[in-house]
C-alpha cells in the first residue's frame, strides 16, 4: 500500500504526516476563471488501484491513511499547496489568487493567503477563512487531548498556530504562530466547515473517530475540486468508485466525464491483462520484474516509465512485544540482516539504480542525503547478533532458536499487506538471514494493517511484532514528526509512531528541526536524529521504493508525480485521443 501511501505513508493532499498525497492540481497560471469557457466531458478513464480498497475516507485519521484514499481524493480535497513532479512546491492557483505571503509581526511568523472569491465548495458554500479554521481546529493538540482515540494522525504545525483570522468576507486568511514554523506550506489541506464543525466536541470527536466510511461516500456528496465523488458513486462490492466531474467548481473542469477507480488488487497478470484488453486504463503497482517486462512488450500501444520518490520501505518494531521492547533485541535482528541482498533479491531486479537506503529523514536522491548507518547494519554480524541475545538473557534451544527465560522462544511474525510478490519475496530472504542468529520469522499477510484501532491486528491498535510497509513522505520537514517523535512530544497521541519508541534527545531535535529557517542547519539536524534512530532501532530502512507508472498511450496530459501526489494530481487536463 504505502504500503501506508500506505502510508502513507495518508491524509490527502500536503501534509504533515507521510503517506499523504497532495491536492493542488493543473498547470501554473489558473486564474480562476477557467470555468467560463466550457468544452463537453466526455471519455473516462479506468485508473487500475493495486492497493488496498480502503475502509475510510476521512483523510486525517490512521483509518484513512492510505494510498488508496489520497488518490480519491487528490482533486476532490482543495489544498493550499500542491507538490509538482519535480519535487518543488506552488500554490494553487485555483484555490489562491496569489502566493501567501510570509512576514514577521511583532516577532511571530505570519501567513496570510488570499481566496479566489469564486471558491466555493459543492454545494455552493464559500470557501473561507472557516474552513482554514477547522481544519487546524481537528488537527491540534487541544483537540487530540479531549479526543484521544479520535485516531488523528499528528498535530505539528497546526499545534504551533497561534490565531487564524478572517477578513474580507473571510477570503483573506491570516494565520499566525506561537513560534516560527518552517514548514508552513505542508499545512491546510481543507476540510469541509459548513458540513463537519459542530459547538459540541463530544459530538464532534464521534464524528471524526468514525470518519467517513467508504460505504457512505463523502458527506454530502462535498467537494472544493475539479472532480466529486456522488452517492452513487461507490461500489463496495464491486470495490469501484466512480468521479464525475464537480459542476460547481470554478475552475478548468475535467475534460473526461468519468475517472474511475478499479482496485484490481496486486496480481501482475490482471495488471497487464487490464491493459492490454482495454480493460483499465492507468495502473500504478508495485513494479516486479515480470511486470515490468510485461508491460514494456505492450509497447507503443501502453506507456510506463519508472520513478523514485519520496518513498521507502522500511521494517516496524514493536515496542509492546515483550521481546522487541530489548533493545538488544532489536539491535541483534537489524545486525542479522544483509539489507543489501534485500534489495538484489526485490527492486534490484527491475531496477539498477536501486540501492539501500540508510537514512529514515531524507532519501538517497535529495542532497542532504547522509549515509548515517552504523557500520555494524551495512553487512550481517551473526556472531554480534548472538553476543547480544546472550547479554539479554537468551540461550540457544535445540532448535537453532533463542529462549528467554520470561519472554519465551524468540518468535516474531512480520505483519504486510496482502498479495504482494515483492514484500513476500522480502520476508523470504529475512527468514533464513534472521534464523542464523537464532531469531525465528514468520510472514503474516493481514488484510486489516490498515485498519482503524477497532481491528486489533492493525498498526492502529498495535497488534503486531514487525511490520513491512511504505512511507510516502514529502520535501518537508514536518513529514516525520509523527512518525519518530514520541508520544509524549505528540500530546499523547500515537500519531504514526505504530512502534511507540521514544527518545527524549529526538524530541528535543525535532523541536529545532522544524524550526530553523537554515536549509543547512536544518538538514544536519535532520541527519542528527537519523543517527539517533539507528541506535534505538526502533525502525529500520530497506530501500527507496520506485514508482511504475503505465498508461493507455490514447490519454494525453499525463505527468508522473512520485510526491505524495501521485499520478492522478492533474487528472481533470487528461484528454482521450480517438
């Protein structure tokens, strides 16, 4: 899914957690008067989803933090800001008339943003200051508190905001901070006021812990974007849903009278199958070697093309596992692993430019990458390994498996998604590596990691050993705060720190991290607490995960975006060509 794109690393549109997916849309240069000049839709397009379908549709809860749902609702969700494909951020221009602006008042840091007085959401409702403000209002650490099991993803950035006030019939937005905060433009993704805020927070914190179920479709039918999601739209059966075109949007409108999302699930031959009958039209999977050779025999007829974004793989340790809460433990399972024959044996298959990854914040194509591994995780130490399973009271059992006294035999399953060659083909290669330092493995496909808290095998509820997902993450700082800072530092709130790790020094390094204006300065924090992240080893990094994007080559318009985005930001340009 993002794994968690999963994840993710997922709230839509630029956020603050990873697994989120952006919400700007079209070209530069909107000015908002494309709607007066309208051409008929026609045409649709079938975008295959290789992910999870998702349970939920409310984008800042952990139940709704998913690929599956930011590619819903990337153009359905309006957004401050929109990540473009090659990696940089700009506002919409859809949504803004102008770029905000960022100012220094009387010693606090000031945003003001000014609203297309044409903005207005489905049902006809302006989009205003109200919505700036309920948006932070649900993301804040105020709210988490009086809420706890709400399931809200993470507060930084919003928690920091001081006021947000309204002006000029509330089109002119003036947000300021308690204390500088550089990330600013990761914030509002905006959520509907007029349909969701209510005076009494009781009432409030059940609408938000419940969310927005995907049997229900979205609450009234709303939507700030070029695309909105009916009543009638959603097939769960069918696991189909259906984007027509939003009527009231003020904005260039989509030329297509339909994009439709498929899940056809992560079997390669229904991918290329889907293709080649005409079936699908888009599909977005976790590339595999067959796959992509597949794919590229379609040619001229398909395109693709591969990508590395902001995403990784990576391994979860739980914390609440009375043998992982040993950081020996932890250590000696990392020490066991020959992360390099990972990545030969998966991406490396595909893909020549894929390499290990060695560094949780930033990824090997940024340039503030710094390979921050101790030397002792850069090959396997069986020996190591052993000596420190010994030192935390195991003893080898006849079975080449350690016992402890009162943890038991060290047995741990790694929880993945479902019908995933490629995260099988991974815990395939850990299970012999681990086993000779006397740790057993065993793979657990669950259906449910996703999940809300309710089903207690999902990383929400904690019910795992290790678990083997995706991160998307973004050019912003704020998108690991939820992750690696602990609970504490969060209010309280799990956030997406599904391990529950903690360390006091992160905390405090996080707190300069998201506040020093130096990109510099800022990126050796960064790779500070990376450093720090190794020796807790409450996480460990596999690789940076590629995207496969391929396509019908009669739609036009298609642009690859391996951000958070993903590859349907600009959908409503794409045209069919008969």
């Amino acid at each position: 899914n993002l794994g968690k794109r999963s994840a993710a690393l997922i709230a839509t549109g630029i956020s603050g957690v990873l697994v989120l997916s952006s919400c700007g849309g079209g070209d530069e240069g909107g000015d908002g008067g494309g709607g007066e000049e309208e051409t008929q839709a026609s045409g649709q397009v079938v975008f295959g989803e290789s992910t999870d379908f998702p349970d939920n549709l409310f984008p800042v809860i952990s139940a709704g933090n998913a690929t599956s749902v930011a590619n819903i609702l990337v153009r359905i969700l309006p957004g401050a800001f929109q990540l473009l494909p090659d990696f940089t951020v700009a506002h919409d221009p859809e949504l803004l008339t102008e770029e905000p602006t960022l100012e220094e008042v009387d010693g606090n840091q000031v945003n003001v943003y000014t609203i297309n007085p044409d903005a207005v959401w489905s049902d006809g409702t302006p989009i205003t200051a109200d919505d700036f403000t309920f948006t932070a209002k649900v993301q804040d650490e105020e709210f988490t508190e009086a809420c706890p099991d709400g399931g809200i993803l993470g507060t930084t950035g919003y928690d920091q905001i001081e006021s947000i006030e309204g002006s000029d019939e509330g089109k002119t937005v003036t947000v300021t901070y308690s204390e500088p905060f550089a990330d600013w433009q990761s914030l509002f993704t905006l959520l509907p006021a007029h349909v969701m805020d209510s005076e009494d927070d009781a009432e409030l914190c059940t609408a938000v812990t419940e969310g927005w179920a995907i049997g229900d479709g979205l609450p009234e039918e709303i939507s700030g974007g070029p695309w909105q999601l009916k009543a009638d739209g959603v097939d769960v059966a069918g696991q189909v849903v259906t984007l027509t075109p939003n009527e009231a949007y003020w904005g260039d409108k989509p030329n297509l009278a339909a994009l439709i999302y498929q899940n056809i699930g992560n079997d390669p031959g229904a991918a290329v199958s889907g293709l080649q009958n005409d079936e699908v039209q888009m599909i977005y999977p976790q590339p595999q070697l067959d796959l992509v050779d597949q794919i590229s025999a379609l040619e001229p007829n398909v395109v693709s093309n591969i990508e590395f974004g902001f995403a990784f793989e990576h391994l979860d340790m739980n914390t609440r596992n009375p043998h992982l809460a040993d950081v020996n433990v932890r250590q000696a399972f990392g020490q066991s692993l020959d992360r390099q024959e990972i990545v030969t044996q998966t991406v490396g298959q595909f893909s020549g430019d894929a390499e290990v990854l060695n560094n949780r914040i930033f990824f090997n194509n940024q340039p503030q990458y710094v390979d921050t591994a101790p030397e002792e995780y850069n090959a396997p130490d069986v020996a190591a390994a052993k000596a420190l399973l010994e030192e935390s009271g195991y003893e080898l059992g006849g079975d080449g498996i350690y016992v402890h006294p009162d943890r038991g035999r060290l047995s741990l399953a790694i929880s993945t998604t479902v019908n995933n060659p490629l995260r099988q083909q991974t815990i395939d290669v850990i299970i012999p590596q681990a086993a000779e330092a006397g740790i057993e493995i065993v793979a657990r496909p669950d259906p449910d990691i996703f999940a809300g808290a309710e089903l207690p095998t999902s990383l929400e509820a904690g019910g795992f050993d290790i678990a083997l997902f995706a991160w998307v993450g973004s050019p912003f700082r704020t998108a690991t705060a939820s992750i690696y800072q602990s609970l504490d530092a969060q209010g309280g709130i799990q956030g997406q720190n599904y391990t529950q790790g903690g360390n006091p020094e992160v905390d405090s390094l996080y707190e300069d991290f998201l506040s020093e204006p130096d990109p510099d300065a800022s990126a050796e924090v960064g790779n500070q607490i990376d450093a720090l992240l190794w020796e807790d080893l409450y996480t460990i990094p596999l690789y940076q995960k590629p995207t496969f994007l391929a396509y019908s080559s009669a739609i036009e318009g298609v642009e690859d975006n391996a951000t958070q985005a993903g590859p349907l930001w600009n959908s409503e340009t794409w045209t069919l060509v008969q």
